[in-house]
C-alpha cells in the first residue's frame, strides 16, 4: 500500500467532511468543494474519491435518514476516523515543514519582469 | 420535504441499476436524484433530467460498475482453456505451424503496407502550420478552352497578392537553380573538391516562417535576408566540411552556374529535409540575388520570365475558397492587355501543401521534382491489405473446422461430462486469441525485420512506428477482434457438435454444409490470388514492354555527360568535341539543350503560318546541334536535318525548325513532304520547317507523342552526348575523362548511360511493380499454407478410404488424382470469377500508358496456369503421401 499519502483532491474530500460533520455525505461534500473552491466538482468524482478513502480506512460511513427528495433512498454519512485524522495531521505537518524549509528570498520573487 | 415534480428518467435509472455495484447503488442512486430534484426546482425539468443522465453516465467508473464477470468460474476457466490451447498447439505441430505463420504472414504484409500508406499520408504535415500553407496555381486558358495547370509564375505575382489579398499572411517565391551549380568550398589551401549541387533553390526569409524547416544554427530571420547568405543542410556540411559543424558558420562556398559565379557567406545549417517532403533542397540561396541577374531586371520580366513558383500562408480564420475567390482573377488586375490580346485567361488558384503529393492537379510534369505516387495506388494498397488479413484469417478458420471431425470426440466427451455450450464456445475463442496473439508477435517481428528491406527496395525510409495511432489501433484490432472474428464461426462449429453423433461415429450431420462454407472460403482465396497473380503479370509484362520498346531513339551504348559550368568558351568546346571525336571508340558526338527522359527545354504555343491568333496550339521544343540525330539515330522522314546546310539568304530560314509527325497532324500540315517550306509562328516568331521527324518517345511511355520542335543550336554545354562503339566502356570512359578535365578544369565530370537514364522515369511504376509483387507473393504464399492445411486433413480423415481403395487395387496415380480433384475443380472455379474481374483492373492500370501492352488471354492463362501448377504442388504433396501409404497400417487401427 502507498501508505496514508493522501492525494490532493482526497484531502480536500476529507477537510470538507470535517467541515460538515455530522452532515457530511456526497451532495452536500460535493456542494461544499464547490462553494469553497470553486471547481466544478462531479458526484461521481466526490464518491471515487469517497471509495478510496472508506478502502484506506481513513473515513467510515453509516447510512442515515431516508428522505423523500431522495425518491426514498437512505443517505450515507461519512465520518473521519482516526487514522483519517492521523493523515490529515501527517499532510499538514509535511507541508508546514516544507514551507519553513524554503527560504525567505525564494518567496520573494518579484512578479513583474 | 415532499416529492416535488417529476420522477427522474427512466431509462437513465434502470442503466444505473444495471451497471452499479449493489452496495453502493442506494447512495449512489439516492445522491444523484437528490441533486436531481434541486435542479428541476431551480432550472427546470429538462434541464435537471439531462443533468441526471449525464451524473448516470459520470458513474461508469471502476468503482461503481459492477463486475460483470463470474469471477468465481471465469479465472480458472480462462487458464484451463489456456493450457488445452497451448495442449492442442503442441499436439498438432504442423498445424499449428501452418496456421500461425499464415496468420503472422498476413499480418505482417498488413503491418507493412500500413506503414508504408501512412508514410505516403504524411507528407508535409510536418509542417507546423500545414493545414494553412498552399500553392500557387496557375489555370490557362486559351479561348475559352482549358490549356494547362501549372505552378509556375513571374516574380511579381507574390508581392501582388501580399497586396491586394489580406488574406493571405505571408508568401514566398521559390525559384530553382535551373541546371544545377558547381559548389567548392573557398579559403582552403591546395585543391579542395568542387562538386555538383542540383538541389538549390533561391528563395525568401518568409519561407522559414511559412515551413517548419529546423534551422539547427543561424538565425532564421536573418539568414536569407542579405544578398551573399547560403543555408545548407546538414548533408551539405558534411560534405564539405566534414563531421564537425562548430565552424561552419561563416565560411563561405563558392557556387558557379547558370545564375550566380561567387563565394556566399554560410548564415546557417538546416536539418535535412525530411523524405516526406514534397520539397526537397540541400542549399537555399536568397532571391534577391536571382533578382538582381540580368534576366529579370530586363523590362517585363516580373511577369514574363515564368521561372518561380509562390507558397502562401493563410490567415488562420480564412477559408481557401475566400482567398481562392479574392485571387482569382488577380492576374488581369496585372496583366489586361497582355492576356486579352493572345485570348489568354489565367485563373489562380491555391493547393494545400498536402494534396501536394498525392493529389495534385497541377498537369504539366515538367517542373515537379516531387515523387509522386497518386491516391488511387493509396486506395488499392489499402484493399490489398485488407485482402491479404482476409485471406489469412480465412485460412485459420478453414483450418479450425476441418479439425472439426477430430475435435468432435473431445467435444462430446465434454458435453457428455455436463459442459454448457458458451463454456465450449469460450474454450474455441481462447484458442482462437492464443494462435492470434501468437502470430500478431511473430507478424511484427517479421515487419520488423522486413520494413528497412523494403524500404530499400522501394528507396524509401520506412521502419516501424509504434506511436502512430493508426498502428496503435491495429495491433489493437487484430488482437482482439482478430481471434473473435475467425475465432466464432469455427467456436460455434465445434461447440454445436451433438454429444451422441461425436462421440458414435467420426461422420456427423452437417458436414456437408460446413465443407461448402469452406469450399467457399477457398474460393474466395484464390480468387484473389488470381488477381493479385495477374495483376503482377501484367504489370510486370507492361514495365518490360516500356523498357524495351523502340522509343525513336537508339540509347543503347550512348553516353550522357552533363556539360560543365564554369570556364565555358567556345574554344575549349571545340577542342574537347575534336579531341573526344579523336577517340577510336567514339562514334558520334552531339551537344544539346535537353535529351530524351529530362523534358523539353520549353513549351509554348505555336500556329501555321496562315491561320488565325486564336488557333494557337501547345508546341514542345528543345535546341539540338548537328550530330544529335545521328547520335541518336532518329529517322528523319523528309527535308534535311541540322547536319545537312540549308542555302537560304534570311538567317532564320537557314536554321528553321525540325518537327515531329505529330505536330504535322496537330497544326494540319498535311504529309510530312507538304509541310516542308512551310511556316509555324512559334512563340511569336516564324520558323521555316526545314525537315519532319518520325515520331518519338522523348519522354516516358506514359506520354503518348506530342508535336515537338527541334531548334538548331551550333554548341551548348548542356549535355554532351556520345555514341560509343566499344564493348571496353571502361577504357573509352577514362579517355574521354582525361580530355574532359583536359578542356574544361574545375568541372566535375558527371555521366550516365542513356537508356539508364531514360529508363529511371519508370521508377515509380518499378516501386509500384515491386510492392505488387511482394504482397501477391505473400498472399499466395497464405492460400497455399490453408489449401496444405486443408488438404493434409482431408488425407488424414480420409486414411481408411485410401487404404480401402489400395487393397482394392487402386494405383497410387489414380489415388492423388481422386483427392487433387476436389480441390482443383474449386481453383477453376475461382479462376473463372477471377478473370472478369482481373480484365477490368488491368484495364484500368494500362490507361495510365500511352503505350500500354494488348490484353490478349496469355495474360491470364499464364498466371492461372502457374497458380494451378503451385497449389496442385501443394495438395499433391500430401495426397502423395497417402498414396504411397502402407495400407494397412491405416486399416489396423480399428
């Protein structure tokens, strides 16, 4: 296995069912990314990215309450488990190490030529 | 919330159902309607029920389609079904030997002619911007009546259409060094080689930003623009400066010839022109040098010297007709008067650069110095390809059913067991994709090894490309619908067999049915094999026939020299023409403009003498001297030739003009006697016929004769040709080199034989010639590997009748008859469709000649008879065999 790397788009997936908890499933994730980023997210692509992360162990899932605008399917949840937790630390925790490793004149470039 | 509008649409609904994993259906399918349900609040029911499709169809992904595969049963039946393939390979060697090499053979002559047909289809897109760079064409027309299609133009017309046409973004006037230079490199201590360059061209700094010729150093902007600047290639630097090319910058070449006699300043190396380039150089030199010669600073020459051919980049966001409509008529904006009093109409128009070589319509093939191979050889190259795969999976599947009768026994013991038909049928297809897969690997190995040989053969750089798309998307195809195609006829054959009757006898029902189909497929086969075997006949019959008829000329043993370039006087020519006419061996001497196979020198209109302005006809002339019909031995008919002087007070009568017999009948001179004295107005000026000569072949056989000219020309060091009388050519070659260098020091002497020469205008029909013959070879070769294959099997399974027959005393003879039969009454058969259909096709190919062999039924009966003759090897071999067979042997084993 490649381990706990989480690939961008998963991260944000897993940031975002963070944000909504405990109403975290695919269209409000989807709708979230959408709002806060701006992309045109698909719901195929937020429940790949779901797929992953439930087979990584980083998320766990429970089906919830079934609603008639769902033509009466069940919605399911998503929660962050705590190896999620534990790789969203580590994601964050590299990052903010590589940030501190750059040093001061490279983030100063000029941006005009 | 309650339900609000609309259920989503059902079909989109049921194929999510269909394909979705079931444990992740609900959500999944729960996510979408929601979203769904939004969207119809928001914008719409149309809108929100096409959205859902689209989310339905989003989901196709491999985390939500389910499996669609019983992967409990699938995995070990796939590689039980392997190990009974590869079983069953080994068990019959020779079979599987037979249908594999025919299955690889027909691959490999499709992989080959695939990569030779997208060799032809890339020509200039190299080019960057080659869906936007086209030709300059040129359409005449005399009174109304189409005369010619051309390229070539004057000078000013570029510079016109830069401004009148905002269309078009950039041109560039090519302009070849007509006649080739004399190229030495300069600055050199002692005496450095001078060589002969015939691929120059002058031309403009737009030309690099019109092409995407690579400049490897110089810069490109600047390279052209000042009036001593050379650009050579790679191929050139080599040549002349040697593997290193750090310094090459800035040396200088000093080019002689017909139009520049000084040293050039090197401003840049290009990479060598790629081979599918319909434009092909080694060096450029900039135009404004050519410009300032005195042949087009005279007045009237921008339009008159119709010597440069103009390349044009288009506007992205313009379509050709615009500019074509734009510079249609741009030629009588220039030239009214001049046009309009010869009755002359000149339409422009634009070509893309990639119709150039294979679709062109330019009609005079004076100037093109491209190959050209037209569409239609694409075309049938690509059916012959197609027929050749046929053929060969024609033979796996005729192979895989007569194997029927012995696999009759493993299908019924299997069905006996309980085994379903679609598990027999995927235990066929297996097989089937193993053999294919097979094959496919040993049929590129074979390309492989093939391609630069025929490349070769053909003198073209062909090699096998893996990342065409075209190659990506065949391999692709033969591998995977290859084996389902030949594999599934003979899958549900085999699979069909009832348990009891296979497993009873070796006779089954509907045997009978299955040998027409593969009598048919047989059939089928030869048929093609016949044609491609006539084809080749023909063709071939057609190249020898070109080659050996009498041309008009006698060019056996005649030498060509191509005159020199630099130091030229007329007494150095003197004393080399007495010197080399000194030589024992030397019969004749002549010197000329031009010489049979390299074109007239110029075409033109020319009328008799009494008639009308506007009854101009086309007129093809070239310059001779006196000893030139000799030297040739063409037949002179009536009048005298150059050789015999002519006493006439006015100069121009004392020369005059020879013509061909076919001018007699083009401008209505009556018999060759009449049209002595006579007068044709050539190009304006009036030339008295002094002699008519019989008609000949100056260019290929393709060209039927044309009305041509011959002016009088007293020396010219265009070619020197030389009758040699000598089976020692060698000897007499180093004596007239001696007195070549002789007279003329610092020339390179270049020579060639004629009939050589002449016959190298055959070239592409001999590359055509050679590409037919390899594939007709290769697909006889797969109809004879299937008709053994057949044949072998017939043998075995017939085994116990031969040995019957044998006991009862049929002779080995009669036996090998008895089975050949069967098998030579289907080749007659195939022969006959075969024939009708052959018919049309050569016909069709020799109207490319003007000259073209009868059609008589020896061109038929041959390959038939050939073709017979290899597949009555063919089966005899085997029926041989059992022929000599012990019989009992066969008979013991019941």
């Amino acid at each position: 296995m490649k381990g706990t790397n989480l690939g961008e788009f998963q991260e944000l997936v897993l940031l975002t069912i963070g944000v909504l908890y405990p109403e975290a499933y695919g269209v409000s994730i989807k709708d979230e990314i959408r709002k806060k980023t701006g992309r045109k997210v698909t719901l195929s692509t937020v429940h790949g990215a779901l797929n992953r992360l439930e087979k990584k162990g980083l998320v766990s899932s429970e089906f919830g309450e079934a609603t008639s605008i769902r033509g009466g399917k069940r919605k399911r949840y998503f929660t962050i488990t705590s190896s999620g937790v534990k790789a969203l630390e580590e994601t964050r925790e590299q990052r903010e190490e590589l940030w501190n490793a750059i040093p001061q004149q490279a983030l100063q470039v000029k941006l005009t030529t | 919330m309650s339900i609000q509008g609309q259920p989503p649409p059902r079909i989109a609904q049921r194929f999510l159902r269909w394909f979705c994993k079931p444990e992740l259906l609900e959500e999944i399918e729960g996510d979408i309607e929601e979203d769904y349900y939004y969207r119809q609040q928001d914008k719409g029911k149309n809108y929100a029920a096409f959205w859902y499709c689209i989310d339905v169809v989003r989901f196709l992904k491999p985390f939500a389609v389910k499996s669609f595969v019983k992967t409990q049963t699938f995995n070990p039946m796939f590689s039980i079904n392997s190990k009974l393939a590869f079983r069953n390979l080994a068990k019959n060697k020779l079979y599987s030997f037979i249908n594999i090499t025919g299955l690889a053979i027909g691959i490999a002559a499709c992989l080959i002619i695939t990569q030779y047909v997208l060799f032809q289809l890339s020509f200039d897109r190299f080019h960057s911007k080659s869906d936007r760079i086209y030709r300059v064409l040129t359409t005449a027309y005399q009174n109304g009546e189409y005369g010619n299609t051309g390229l070539y133009c004057g000078f000013a017309l570029a510079p016109a259409l830069l401004k009148d046409v905002p269309e078009i973004e950039q041109a560039a006037r090519v302009h070849p060094y007509y006649g080739g230079a004399i190229v030495q490199r300069t600055g050199q201590k002692g005496g450095v080689r001078p060589f002969f360059e015939e691929e120059v061209l002058f031309t403009e700094p737009s030309f690099f930003s019109i092409f995407s010729f690579e400049l490897l150093q110089g810069d490109a902007h600047t390279a052209l623009s000042s009036p001593n600047a050379v650009v050579i290639t790679q191929k050139i630097a080599d040549k002349y400066f040697g593997s290193s090319h750090d310094a090459i910058i800035g040396q200088s070449l000093r080019i002689n010839g017909g139009y520049t006699n000084e040293e050039f300043t090197i401003t840049g190396i290009l990479k060598d022109v790629p081979a599918n380039s319909h434009l092909n150089f080694d060096i450029l030199l900039p135009l404004q040098k050519v410009l300032q010669s005195n042949q087009y600073t005279q007045p009237g020459a921008d339009w008159g010297w119709t010597n440069f051919f103009v390349y044009a980049l288009l506007n992205p966001q313009v379509t050709e007709q615009q500019a074509e409509q734009k510079i249609a008529n741009l030629m009588h904006q220039y030239r009214a008067e001049e046009l309009e009093s010869s009755g002359t109409r000149e339409v422009l128009s634009l070509e893309p650069i990639l119709d150039v070589h294979l679709q062109s319509s330019i009609d005079n093939e004076d100037g093109e110095q491209a190959n050209k191979t037209d569409m239609g050889t694409i075309y049938f190259l690509i059916v012959i390809a197609l027929f050749i795969l046929v053929i060969a999976w024609i033979n796996f599947i005729n192979l895989s059913t007569a194997k029927a009768t012995e696999r009759g026994v493993e299908v019924g013991i299997k069905k006996a067991m309980g085994a379903i038909r679609p598990q027999l049928i995927a235990q066929f297809l297996t097989e089937s994709f193993w053999i294919n897969l097979i094959a496919v690997a040993l049929g590129l190995a074979i390309t492989y090894l093939l391609l630069p040989i025929m490349g070769e053969v053909i003198d073209l750089p062909l090699e096998l490309t893996w990342n065409a798309p075209v190659i990506q998307i065949l391999l692709l195809t033969l591998i995977v619908v290859g084996p389902v195609l030949a594999g599934l006829y003979p899958a549900f054959i085999l699979s069909a067999y009832r348990s009891v009757n296979a497993l009873k006898s070796q006779k089954s029902g509907g045997q009978k049915d299955r040998f027409a189909v593969r009598k048919a497929l047989v059939v089928f086969q030869f048929v093609v094999s016949t044609l491609l075997m006539a084809g080749t006949f023909a063709v071939s019959k057609q190249l020898r026939y070109m080659e050996n008829r009498d041309t008009g000329f006698q060019m056996d043993q005649v030498l060509v020299i191509k005159g020199p370039r630099v130091g030229v006087s007329l007494e150095n020519f003197e004393a080399f023409k007495n010197q080399v006419k000194s030589i024992a061996t030397v019969e004749s001497f002549a010197s000329s403009r031009s010489i049979p196979g390299a074109g007239y020198s110029f075409a033109t209109n020319a009328r008799r003498e009494d008639t009308e302005q506007s009854a101009v006809k086309r007129i093809d002339a070239t310059w001779i001297d006196k000893g030139f019909m000799e030297t040739y031995g063409m037949e002179l008919i009536s009048g005298r030739d150059f050789s015999d002087a002519y006493d006439s007070p006015d100069e121009m009568d004392r020369n005059g003009v020879l013509v061909s017999e076919e001018a007699l009948k083009v401008f209505g001179l009556g018999t060759a006697e009449e049209a002595l004295e006579k007068r044709l107005i050539i190009s304006g000026d009036t030339s008295l016929i002094r002699g008519v000569v019989k008609d000949h072949n100056w260019k290929s056989l393709h060209k039927g004769y044309v009305a041509s000219a011959f002016y009088y020309i007293p020396a010219t060091t265009r070619y020197f040709s030389l009758k040699i009388n000598s089976q020692n050519t060698k000897a007499t070659l180093e004596q007239i080199e001696e007195k070549y260098h002789e007279a003329f020091p610092g020339n390179p002497l270049e020579f060639f034989f004629m009939d050589d020469f002449f016959n190298r205008q055959y070239e592409q029909d001999q590359q055509f010639a050679s590409i037919f013959n390899a594939f007709a070879g290769f697909a006889i070769f797969a109809a004879c590997l299937g008709l053994f294959g057949l044949a072998s099997y017939t043998v075995v399974q017939k085994a116990k009748e031969i040995g019957i027959r044998k006991v009862l005393g049929a002779g080995s003879l009669q036996i090998t008859l008895l089975f050949s039969k069967r098998y030579m009454v289907l080749i007659l058969i195939a022969n006959l469709l075969a024939v009708p259909l052959a018919y049309l096709a050569i016909h069709k190919w020799l109207q490319n000649f003007a000259f073209s062999i009868p059609i008589r039924a020896n061109l038929f009966i041959v390959p038939i008879v050939i073709l017979a003759a290899i597949a009555l090897l063919t089966i005899s071999f085997q029926t041989l065999k059992a022929s000599f067979s012990n019989p009992v042997k066969n008979l013991r084993s019941e």
